[in-house]
C-alpha cells in the first residue's frame, strides 16, 4: 500500500496521505514517497495542488515508532533535514497549494 496517493483530475493535483492506520503519521518510507511525488509534480502540467488525507487525521505528525529507531543524533538529523527539504519543496512549488485539512493536525 502507497503512504502517498497522487491523482490528477481535469489539471488539478490532488495528493492523499494515505497512512491512516496510523493516523498518516510520518516515518521514513513516507517522507520518500512523498519527496519522490513532489518531484514528479513540478514536470506536471498543473493548476494547483489540493493535499488532504485519508481517514479521520489530517497528520499526527512524526511517528513516534519510528522516532525510536534513530539511535543517533546524525539520524535524527538526517531525518529532520529531509522532511525540512521535502516542506520547502512544496513551499516552492510554482502553483497554488491548498492543504484540504480534515480532523487533527500536528
């Protein structure tokens, strides 16, 4: 199963957090999927880019099960710096951006 679902429909980006069994809580596979996506996104032609999720969370933020495998500080760091790179990304995208929030958002 896909953490990330991408759909384009009538030019318009629709991306799903996908994890809901844990409430799309953030792990390692799931900051790849999404960076992977939002890279093939800027060779899109798109209108914008709508962000929601699936299941009853928005995002809980990082999963706390996988924060327990970072037994270092270069890890936690590596981590950090990647999900900092994957938000500026999105942040940099050349099209309107709208995060369609339902239920909680950390």
């Amino acid at each position: 199963m896909s953490y990330i679902i991408f759909e384009n429909i009538d030019d318009i980006g629709i991306l799903t957090l996908n994890r809901y069994q844990k409430r799309n809580a953030i792990n390692l596979e799931f900051m790849y999927e999404l960076s992977k996506i939002i890279s093939d996104i800027k060779n899109l032609d798109i209108k914008a880019l709508l962000v929601k999720s699936s299941g009853n969370v928005f995002c809980s933020g990082g999963d706390i099960d996988y924060f327990a495998t970072l037994d270092s500080k270069e890890k936690a760091k590596d981590m950090a710096f990647l999900m900092h790179n994957i938000l500026n990304e999105i942040e940099n995208l050349q099209i309107p951006t709208i995060a369609c929030i339902n239920g909680s958002a950390v």
